[in-house]
C-alpha cells in the first residue's frame, strides 16, 4: 500500500521553500477567495473553505489576509475578483506529461504566461486532453511524522484512516501523503482530525497514473519549466508524471 511519490516529495520540498519567500500568499489566498465564493463565508459549514483557511495557516498567511479573503469571497467585503479554473496541458523533455492548473480573471493572460513558460523552457503545448488522461483526479490529505514529540509509522496512520478507505499511503520523507477517491477527501481528514493528528492541507489533486524515469539533465530541464510556470499568479499547480532517483532530485532542487 506504501509507495514514495518522488514529485510528491519534491513539490512538498518547493513549497516550503516558496512559502518562505512568499511566493505562495496571493495563491493561498486566491483559492479561499474562491472556496468563500461558492461555498460561503462560514467554514463550520463549507469543508473547502475550512481547508483552504488551515493550508494558509500552515504556510504562514496572515490572519488579517484570511479574514479579508473570506469577506471579499463571499460578499461581506467589496473588492473580491470573478476567478475561473482553467487547464492546459503540456509536455516537457523525455515526454513527461504536465496539467497545469490556474485560476483566473483574465483567461488570454494565463493562456500567454503558460505558452512562454512552457515554449521558451523546452516544453511544447499539448492538445486538450493528451495529457489529462495520464492522471486521475485523487483526494490528498497531507500530515507530517512528527506529531506531539513522537514519529508516525505509515500503520499508525492507516489505523487511523482506515474507516475513510484510504488506497494508499506514500511516504514523502518528513511526512505522509494519504492518497483516497476524491469524495472521501473529507471524511479522510476528518479521520486524522479525530485521532488527534494535525494535517498540513486537504484537497482534491491530480495524481499520475504512471511515471516516467529521468535523468539528471532532463529533470533539470523540467524543473525549469516548472519553475516559470509557477511564477505565474495565475498558475495554481502544476502536476508532472516524472519519477528520479534521490540523488537526481537533490542535484535539481
């Protein structure tokens, strides 16, 4: 059941990185906009927003910034954006599949963010659906090993899982990914939430169907791709079907 998600390991690794540089406020903050919009202002009652509050939470984001996210979302404050989700789809070097997921109000911007970061790095653009059928849509519900001064065991959290029909565990290095059907997402986290662990995000991504081995020299060049394309405000994430050895990853990132 236990597998190591190598690109689940190394966006967990960007992330703390890019959150320490801020870079990923605006795009926190843009997804509990949207969550307040559709859902409602009140987490207690709309499971999206609540998790979109706790990942911003996890990462840093100021309360101030939270709570005016919220309003502007759901109507109690002027100022909130129409946002769109928008898909395009792309390959890197080697034929690694890329889904590259925005969110948006200006959809001709994020189509030419995405064609530069994509062409000018030494990806090309694909046809909707080429690379969409490479993934599956998953709940991902994240948490740490270390929990309260003691380290989890994958059984640990599976038997406290188990009643949420986890199909798999993967293990990320400092902390666990639990990998379910995207309708479970929810009573998942509740799962880890009613045996006293904390999680660091709760959503429904993207997760390869297969992988493709690379080089060093060929995850470098993705990790350029990769890299340009989450300049973008309007990029929310972007999901790969690349696998690399340890040492690759920690020569490229």
């Amino acid at each position: 059941m236990s597998g190591h998600s190598k690109w689940a390991t190394t966006k967990h690794k960007k992330a703390a990185i890019d959150a320490k540089r801020g870079k990923l406020f605006a795009k926190l903050i843009k997804n509990i906009e949207v969550a307040a919009k559709q859902g409602g202002g009140d987490p207690a009652g709309n499971p999206t927003l609540y998790d979109a509050i706790q990942k911003a939470k996890k990462s840093s984001v100021p309360n101030d910034n939270i709570d005016r996210a919220v309003k502007r979302g759901s109507g109690a404050e002027g100022g909130g954006a129409d946002y769109e989700t928008l898909m395009y789809e792309a390959y890197g070097p080697a034929g690694v599949a890329l889904l590259i997921e925005c969110l948006t109000d200006n959809r001709n911007r994020s189509a030419s963010e995405v064609r530069v970061a994509v062409t000018r790095n030494g990806g090309t653009m694909a046809d909707a659906g080429s690379t969409a059928r490479m993934f599956s849509r998953k709940g991902v519900v994240s948490l740490a090993k270390r929990q309260d001064g003691r380290t989890l065991t994958e059984d640990d959290v599976l038997e406290a899982t188990l009643d949420a029909d986890p199909e798999e565990v993967n293990d990320l290095g400092d902390s666990f990914e639990i990998v379910s059907d995207p309708s479970n997402t929810v009573p998942l986290r509740r799962a880890v939430q009613a045996a006293g662990l904390d999680y660091d995000s709760a959503e429904v991504s993207f997760v390869p169907d297969y992988t493709v081995e690379v080089d060093a020299p060929t995850a470098e060049r993705l990790m350029r791709i990769i890299d340009a394309l989450e300049d973008s405000d309007d990029v929310q994430n972007v999901y790969a079907n690349f696998d690399a050895s340890d040492e690759v990853l920690a020569s490229v990132t």
